[in-house]
C-alpha cells in the first residue's frame, strides 16, 4: 500500500511517500509560516525522486493537529485538493500520537508536547500496550506547564518543542509521583513518516476522512472567529479550490501528452 502523508502542524515541515513500511522518499525543512509555498513544490519533488504519479497511491494522509493553525489548515486543505482531483482516500492523524509512535515500544507513559501559541503547551499521554497497540491515556490538553506536570503521575518519557520551551517550569512542577526521562532527539520534531504508518493503518481499516474536517485546534482558532463573523469562504475551502484545479490541470496535461504519443 502506497500513501502520501504531510504534516505541518508545526514550523517543521516533512512530507514522505511510504509503501507499507518501506520508506521511498522524504523531505523535511523549516517552513515556518510559509507553508503554503513550500508545500506543494516538496510534493513535487518526492514525486519526481520516486518516480511515481499520484494515480499509483491507494491514499493520502495529513497531521490535524492540534499545533499551528496556519500549519494545519495548509496541510489540510492541501490534502483535500488532492482528494478533490484525483478520488483518493484521506485519513486524518493526530499529531502528538504520530509522535508518540515514533517511541514505539516503550515500557512508561510517554508524553509528546508542543508549544502553543499564547504561551501554553499542547500536550498528551499514551502507553504502549502489551499487543504492541499505542493506547491514550490521556487525551489532546492545552494548557500551563505546571497543568502539564500535575498530569504525570509516574515515570514518563517527556519530548517536543514544549519540553525544549518549558521543561524548566514543568520540572520544577512535578508532583512527587511523577518522574520524567527526555526522550531521544529525533522524536521531538514532528514526521510525516509516523503519520504514514498511522495513516496506512487507518486506511486498512477503511477509517477515512468523510465530506466534513475538523482540525484537532484543542483551543479555538482565531480564524475560525473571523470566518463567523465574516460569513465568508474559508482559507482551507480556497486553498482546497486552488490545489484542485492545479492537480487536475497537470493530470490533464499528463493526459493529453500519452493521447499524442
């Protein structure tokens, strides 16, 4: 099974193509803010490394969040475009649980944590259960460090940007349960890999994304408050538009280059 999957919840940006679980081309970079330039031309790119059209994949997957707004709308709408033009299947995953498979198998509670916008931090807990499934123990919270710290109540694995922003405060918060390891480097940055391997998955199981999207926000987006109070169209629903209508031009121009050859 091949699958595209994005996530831009944050200002790293990863794109990957993966075959079940073989890994067939990648690419991350800072994009903070510029998302919605860059994302498109890195799918282009993996597309072009790996040789493939987007009429070989069985489905498409994206990050929901929670993380930034602007991220999540991009990769999101970027997503149903995609859909829009080509039919394929679409499954949404949760951000902090595409991290915390990227410490699969381990023996605690491991924490994934993002920084939020408004000085706060996103954050979740799972546990690796014994049949190797990753279960939440807790779900997607938002919140001060030192609420963070007083939802640990064991050794936990702790890693992300929000550890790296305020691991100080959440340290200095724990309650006498609680103790903390900080997992490896390579899980603190988002991947669309695990976002992949959690994608496809979903997709075996036929749990994919119907007409209506709700991005994992936890808190409220401003620009969700704008839109109601604008009665206008909003920014996924153009960008979804825009992307649609470039995929399908280039399929169409694909398309008539093979009539003529």
């Amino acid at each position: 099974m091949k699958i595209l999957a994005v996530e831009t919840a944050t200002a790293w940006q990863s794109v990957a193509i993966l075959e079940d679980d073989l890994i067939l081309a990648m690419h991350e970079q800072e994009a903070g803010g510029v998302q919605g330039s860059l994302l498109l031309p890195a799918i282009d790119r993996l597309l072009s490394q790996s040789g493939l059209q987007l009429s070989d994949f069985n489905g498409l997957a994206c990050s929901i969040g929670p993380g930034s707004f602007t991220g999540i709308r991009v990769g999101i709408a970027t997503c149903l475009g995609l859909r829009g033009a080509t039919g394929l299947p679409f499954v949404l995953v949760p951000t902090l649980e595409a991290m915390a498979r990227s410490l699969e198998a381990a023996t605690v509670p491991v924490c994934p944590m993002l920084v939020s916008r408004r000085g706060e931090v996103y954050w979740a807990i799972f546990r690796w259960a014994d049949d190797q499934r990753l279960n939440r123990v807790l779900s997607e919270q938002v919140g001060t460090p030192k609420a963070l710290a007083q939802s640990l109540t064991e050794h936990t694995i702790v890693f992300g940007a929000g550890w790296s922003s305020m691991g100080h405060e959440i340290q200095a918060a724990l309650p006498r349960s609680a103790t903390v390891t900080v997992g490896p480097d390579r899980a603190f940055k988002p991947s669309a890999i695990q976002v992949a391997r959690i994608g496809i998955e979903r997709l075996r199981r036929g749990e994919v994304a119907g007409e209506v999207i709700a991005p994992l926000y936890v808190q409220r987006a401003e620009a969700e408050i704008q839109y109601e109070r604008s009665g206008g169209v909003s920014s996924v629903a153009r960008r979804q538009k825009r992307v649609e209508t470039k995929i399908a031009e280039r399929m169409g121009r694909r398309s008539r280059r093979r009539s003529h050859e």
